[in-house]
C-alpha cells in the first residue's frame, strides 16, 4: 500500500481561527484523516520543533501555514516549513496579506511594547521591564523571539506555492484547496485557490444594486438599522464587495452585514484598499471639496476599513515617516 500524502499544520501571528477551520470540516475531517498523514500539527497534537527539524526536506506533502510573520521564531519556523514541504500554502489573510496583526505596522514597534508593558491600564510593572531576547537566571539561559519592526506576509518571508483565502476559510474553501493541492494536477504556481471574480458576482444581493451609486454619506451598522434584501452600498453602508474575491459564499452579506474584505482582491486588483476607494470616491454626491470632506468624515476609520486584512502586501505596507514619504513621491 502506497504511503499517505504526509500533511502539516503550523500557527504563526494570528487568533487561531484558521486551526478552528479545519475543524469545521466536521465529520469531513475524518476523511481528511484517512487520505493523509498528519506529520506536524502542534495546536492539537504533541508535535516539538525538533520533530520537524529531524524530518528529511521535502518530505512533507503540503504544509498549511496560517498568520502573519511578527517574531524571530515565526520567521524561523517558516524557513523550517519552506525547506521541510514540497508546497507550502500561505492559509487565511494573515498569512496572505498580512491579515488584523498587519494594522500594527502603523504604529513603531517601540510604541506597541510600551503600550502593551508600560501603559496598559492592567499592567502592573513598576520597574518598567521589557522583555529581553535572552536572559540568564540561576545559570540557566531563556531565549524569548524577537519582536520584528514590521508585519509581514509569509511570501515577504519565503516562498510561498499557493494561498487560501479567507478570515478563516470557509470549510468548502479548505475542502477544495486540500483535495487540489493533493490531487493529481496542481494550478499555475502562485494561484490563490478560490474564485477569481468579485464577490458582487454571488452576492445574494446584486439584482438591487444600482447602476450608479450616489453617497451623500456613510453609514455604520452599529447605528443604522440594514435593510436584508437591498444591496448594502446602494444603503450607505462601506461594502467591499466589489473589490473582494469571491468563494465565501457571502456569509456576512447573508449575516445582513457588509463584506470587510478578507479573501482579498482578485487577480486583476493591485491593492485592494485603492480598489474601493477609487469605486466610492467616484461616487460621492457633491463635487464640492468641503462637501466631499464632509462625507469621507463619515467614513472613521479609513485604513482599518479599506485594508483591514491587506496593509503589509498593499501598496502602503506601512505608515512612514515625512521624509519616508516625500522620498517615495521624488521623481526618479
């Protein structure tokens, strides 16, 4: 009998809900289980780094990698992974894009620690430690990771074969990209195994959606009761439907929410956040500056709702300083 497809799990900077998707295979996960050979997955099973440092390269079938890379360890687990797989899929949108964690390269690294270790309402350090890459207590020798500047993308790091889309993946979106990835023909290297189409295309909603918006002003759900059958941009309401790749089935749409955006764009869309902002920006109204102003304030936050899940691979990545950013615009 020929030997399984040898498959591995790995959870980098990100809440988990990528290892949950797997999960909600429900009992699917048990034909998972049978047609692979679970190698590393060390959330759910007692797997140790030198377990997967011991395996020969390449011998691992498909490595499924979720979150984005912050530390020194997630770095170095990724190199790991990339030498030990023969396809290493970046899984869900922090892996992919950079995903929430990637929203902290608006702010220094300094900044975050001392936020978190100094100026938390709940933390008690009066002697304002930070932590330490290693120290040495009693003779014995701790190395915590180092906490990186930047948040990146698994592909900023190694890489990367294929992606899988999603904050998580739907469990049809896990079942497809498992039975392609361990199927007898793969995609063009670099395909992101989901739709190439906007989610507009399947949005239960697109017979109400007019042919030209108008926004006097933006709403948000948390104040304004949403219509469930009308199309949510035709409401007032930051839907990044069109600039979003389809294959989730409009769950948040169904959900009477907007789409935030988390399978990222299609294959024909540079930066996703420009993508939206070029659809409502054309479709503002006035034609008035200060009327235009007016509207966009309605909108509180622009680069949490335009790249929530996308800032490190956008064309932004980050936020930079004055003389950073005059000497991208300086003609070359």
């Amino acid at each position: 009998m020929p030997d399984k497809p040898k498959v591995a799990f790995y959870w980098c900077a990100s809440c988990g809900g990528c290892e949950e998707a797997v999960l909600d295979l429900a009992e699917a996960i048990l034909d998972v289980v049978a047609a692979v050979d679970i190698v590393f997955w060390p959330v759910a099973t007692d797997f140790k780094r030198k377990d997967l440092e011991a395996m020969a390269d390449r011998s691992i079938t498909a490595t499924f990698l979720n979150g984005a890379i912050r530390t020194s360890e997630q770095e170095e687990m990724a190199k790991v992974l990339r030498s030990k797989s023969q396809i290493l899929t970046a899984t869900g949108s922090c892996s992919q894009l950079g995903g929430i964690p990637g929203l902290a390269n608006l702010f220094p690294s300094e900044s975050i620690l001392r936020e978190i270790y100094f100026d938390c309402p709940s933390t008690v350090n009066p002697e304002r430690t930070l932590p330490e890459k290693e120290h040495i207590n009693s003779g014995n020798v701790l190395e915590l990771p180092a906490f990186s500047e930047t948040v990146r993308s698994l592909d900023q790091v190694v890489d990367v074969d294929f992606y899988v889309p999603g904050c998580p993946p739907t469990p049809r979106t896990f079942r497809n990209a498992l039975q392609i990835l361990l199927g007898d023909q793969l995609p063009a290297k670099g395909s992101v195994l989901a739709p190439d189409h906007a989610l507009c295309d399947e949005c239960p909603r697109k017979g109400t959606k007019p042919d030209r918006l108008s926004f006097a002003e933006f709403k948000r759900p948390t104040q304004t009761v949403i219509e469930e059958q009308q199309c949510l941009l035709a409401q007032g309401f930051v839907c990044m439907g069109p600039a979003t790749r389809a294959g989730c089935d409009a769950l948040c749409v169904q959900g009477n929410m907007p789409c935030t955006g988390c399978y990222g764009p299609t294959s024909r869309v540079r930066d996703q956040g420009a993508k939206i902002l070029s659809c409502i920006a054309s479709s503002i109204e006035s034609k008035e500056p200060a009327e235009i102003d007016q509207v966009l304030a309605t909108i509180p936050d622009p680069v949490g709702t335009f790249y929530r899940y996308g800032l490190p691979t956008s064309l932004l990545r980050k936020r930079r300083s004055q003389e950073q950013a005059h000497s991208l615009l300086a003609p070359r």
